[in-house]
C-alpha cells in the first residue's frame, strides 16, 4: 500500500512536468510560425 502511493505520486509528479513542456512546446511553436509569416510578408 506505502509503495503503491509513492509509485502513484512519482508518477503524477512526471505527467505534471510532461504536460508542462508539453504546454511550454506548443506554446512557443505558433509564436514561431507567426514569425515565420511575418518574415515572408
């Protein structure tokens, strides 16, 4: 049981920090485009 919730917490401790860059990646790429059209016009 003592090992499940520290499995439980270390893996929810991955996810939070996953979905961060994964939020920090998907924010910064359409910034990246619009730049991009910016640039081509």
């Amino acid at each position: 049981m003592k090992s499940d919730k520290g499995k439980q917490s270390k893996t929810k401790m991955i996810s939070v920090i996953f979905n961060y860059g994964l939020s920090r990646i998907v924010g910064i790429q359409p910034s990246l485009k619009n730049n991009n059209y910016e640039s081509a016009d």
